[in-house]
C-alpha cells in the first residue's frame, strides 16, 4: 500500500485518477442505482401525466412498459456512446474526448431538470439516452486513459480505480436517494442530475493535466509529449523501462495499423481475448450485479423487507461495495487475476442458489428475508472484490495499442445490448418466476468460474506483448484458432 501511494503522489497520478473517475465510470454507476430509489415516484409522475394528457389513468401494463423504456433507453444511448468511442478518442484524444462527453452529460441534466415542469416523460426518455450516452463513452475512455497512463508495476491497481468509481457512484446514487436528501417526490427530478455537477468539474480541471503517454508517444509519435507527460503524473524520476514497453507497442502497430472493430473480429490471432472479454462481459452482466442496483427497491420487496426500510438496505449495499473495491486493489497484484475470478463466480453461484432457497422459505418469519438481503450484501461484497473489480484490469492487458481501442468498442457494444435487454424484460421476468429468476443467474455465474479455471491465462506482471502470446498459445483439443505467419507477423 505505501509503495502504491507513494507512486501515486510522486506526481499528478492522485488527482487525475480522481478527476476521471468523477467524470468516467461515476456516472453508470450513479445511473444505476440513482433510478431505483425514486422509481415509485417516476412511476407515479408517469400516472399523472397520463391522466393529465389523456384525462384517463394509463393500464398497468401501459406503465411498466414507460418503466422499462426509462431504464432501457439508458443503455441504448450508451450503446450510441460506445460507438462513437473511435471517432472521438482517435481524433480528439483521450483529454479532448473526455470534456466533450461532460458537455453531453450537461446537456442531458438540463432536460431531466425541466421535464417534470412540461410534464413530459418523453423528456426523462430523452435525458436517459443523453445520460447512457455519456456514460457509455465516458467509461470507455477513462478506462483507456488509465492503462496508457500508468507503469507496468503499478498498473493492476491504478485501473482497479475504474471499478472504485463505478462503485462510488453506485453508492453516491443511494446516498442522494435517500428521502432525507434528495429522495423525495418534489426533488425525484434532481436526484437523477447529480451526475453532471461532477461532469462540470471534470470541464474545468482536466485542461490542466497530460493526455495519456501511450496515446502521445503511440499513436501522435511525440516522445517529448510523452516523457513530459510521464514526468508530470509520475514525478521526475527515469520512465526508460515504460518508453521501451511503448517502443516496442509502435512497432507492432507499425506492422499492424490500428483497425476497426469489424477488422478486428476477423482477425484469428486474438480471437481468445475476444472470448475471453466477451465471456467475462456476460457473465458479469448475467450475474444479476446491474440488476441489484437498478432493480433493487423491487427486489428487496420481493424479499419481504419492509417498504420504509429497503432504501437503506440499499445504502448498506453501496459502503459494502466501494469497501471491497478498495480492498480488492490493494491486493489484486498479489493474488493475480484468475484466482479471483473464478473463486469469485463459484461462490456468487451457491449465494444466488441460496437465495432462491430462503426466498421460497420467506413465511416462515421475518427473519427469512433479513437473511436473504444479507446474502445478497454477501454476493455483492465477492463480486466487487472479484469478478467485478478485475474485469477493467484484465479488459486493459488483453490487447495492444492497435487493437485496444477497437475491442473497447466491443466489449461496450456487448456491455449495454446486454444491459438494455435486461432492463426491458426484467421487470416482467421476476413477476413471472418469482424467485426461481435467480436461478439463471446462477447458472451464469458458474459458467464464469468454470471458464477462467480452465481458459484464462494469468496476466500478472507481464508486458502486453508477453500476454498477447499467452493467448496465442491457448489450445482446446489440441487445435489452436491463432495462425502462425499471422503471430510471426504481429510479433
């Protein structure tokens, strides 16, 4: 712990962690549980506007149907951000890209806040995809700027501060929904806001600080910019083993040009990295951990916990998640990646079966449910200090500099198709199977820990060129999907 801090406040390292995460991967996190806390009054505004437009109460089914457009539109701009990830980071950089998305979130804050007042939920629409937009490119890009920013040694735990932010906005969505804050029917409108007050501080702080090293010396060829920047975040000490790293990095990249995300799928020498992120992806996503945190007030009543007393269930939820997460990275370099994912899935596996069992067993007493939410506080504390705190770091070791940037478009594509559905049929799906609906979770989980048991190479301590062999020597039946000439070439 001493020799991370010390490496981070040697330079400018602390204070650009903090000002990306708060514009970076703070808003899907917020966006996420920002919606569940207010949803009883979102839904009601919906009734009122329906009656008030069409002088009749809307159907129920009319209703949960505007619900799930709200939640799902989120993930559709974000699928719209994800795509526009290329155009902005190639052209704009990292830095650029990054205060134009906080414009966006602005602008998205600014409808939320007047749509009440037209008693519109047409605009809440409109202001989710704006905010899922932001969302989806923001995340994208801080997770970029972390790994061409940081040393090899240390770089394990300084994109481990992606999954803090996503988790510190998971729990700045619950604290601010909280009715003694900003939780209540008159300020249902503002809570959903909170995120842009960060994106503004974002705008005016980040002008002051490098674009990343690895996208100046790389991608620009500018290795003054590049020591500068290097000197800047990390303080003035000698950066030749990092300069050699990118040096190496350029040129494969000169062997290989950047390519597009279609040019990428084609391509057979990485194509178990793409498995690999895909398989992660949707099993984090299958897992049920984005379904807590937007659906969480109506799994709670599910439980059995009273109405009252499921909001701060729900904070107890946020402090036990963003306390993992900072744990989880101070440890993450000692343990490695694997161990913690597939320990991690087998145990969310049995927490989901065991929740499914004191669900069925909820009337026997009270103290069925308060069990149950325990479990699922449980399933969140592993999954944050394990699946859900490595992906970022092992999503940022798989691919070169050629490659990143295209596979970072898919695993967003992949990350918020995936979201979107989930929040249109969820609501649906647990009126329909009661408690058996955490079954399938389950299921999902353990497809993880089998997977990165047997599949997934460590990655450890190695240089992204050293990792991208591992893979290629990655066999199933004695076949292997990479080609020879095509490694030979790369390498």
């Amino acid at each position: 712990m001493e020799t991370l801090f010390q490496h981070l406040t040697r330079g400018n390292a602390l204070l650009l962690v903090v000002v990306l995460g708060i514009g970076g991967s703070f808003h899907p996190g917020y966006h996420i549980t920002g919606l569940s806390s207010p949803s009883p009054y979102i839904q009601h505004f919906i009734n009122s506007s329906w009656c008030d437009r069409y002088d009749k109460p809307p159907s129920p089914q009319t209703v949960t149907m505007i619900w799930s457009l709200i939640v799902s539109m989120y993930a559709v701009g974000a699928f719209l951000g994800v795509v526009s990830v290329n155009f902005f980071a190639r052209r704009l950089g990292r830095k650029r890209a990054m205060i134009c998305n906080s414009f966006i979130s602005i602008v998205g804050a600014g409808i939320m806040l007047t749509s009440k007042q037209a008693k519109s939920f047409e605009m809440i629409i409109v202001a989710r995809i704006l905010f899922g937009y932001s969302s989806g490119m923001g995340q994208n890009i801080h997770l970029m700027y972390l790994v061409e920013m940081s040393p090899r040694k240390i770089r394990g735990p300084v994109t481990m501060t992606f999954a803090t932010f996503v988790s510190f906005g998971k729990l700045s969505g619950q604290i601010f929904g909280l009715s003694e804050i900003l939780g209540r029917q008159d300020l249902w409108h503002v809570v959903l806001c909170v995120p842009a007050f960060f994106s503004a501080v974002q705008i005016v702080a980040l002008p002051f600080f490098p674009d990343a090293p690895r996208y100046l010396f790389i991608e620009k060829g500018d290795d003054k910019a590049c020591k500068k920047a290097l000197q800047s975040l990390w303080g003035r000490g000698e950066y030749k083993q990092e300069m050699d790293e990118m040096l190496s990095e350029q040129q494969v990249l000169e062997a290989a040009p950047p390519k597009s995300p279609l040019q990428l799928l084609r391509d057979r020498t990485v194509r178990w990295q793409l498995i690999t992120v895909y398989t992660v992806c949707m099993c984090n996503q299958l897992s049920g951990m984005n379904t807590i945190g937007t659906f969480s007030f109506d799994i709670f009543l599910k439980t059995g916990i009273p109405q009252d007393k499921i909001r701060y269930v729900s904070l107890g939820l946020g402090v036990a998640e963003i306390l993992t997460s900072i744990s989880c990275g101070l440890v993450v370099e000692r343990t490695g990646r694997r161990p913690l994912f597939w320990g991690g899935y087998g145990v969310m596996s049995a927490s989901w079966l065991l929740v499914t069992i004191t669900l069925n067993l909820k009337d026997l007493g009270s103290w069925v449910s308060y069990i149950t939410a325990m479990l699922i506080i449980f399933f969140i504390i592993v999954f944050r200090g394990g699946p859900g705190a490595v992906t970022a770091t092992l999503s940022s070791e798989l691919f070169v500099q050629s490659d990143r940037l295209a596979a970072f478009v898919l695993m967003g594509l992949q990350l918020w198709i995936t979201f979107a559905v989930l929040g249109l049929i969820f609501p649906f799906l647990i009126n329909a199977l009661d408690a058996y609906c955490f079954l399938l979770f389950s299921g999902v989980c353990l497809l993880g820990s089998l997977y990165t048991f047997f599949i997934l190479p460590e990655t450890k301590g190695k240089t992204l060129l050293e990792i991208s062999k591992e893979f290629r020597a990655i066999t199933v039946c004695g076949r292997s999907f990479s080609e020879g000439k095509k490694m030979e070439t790369r390498l």
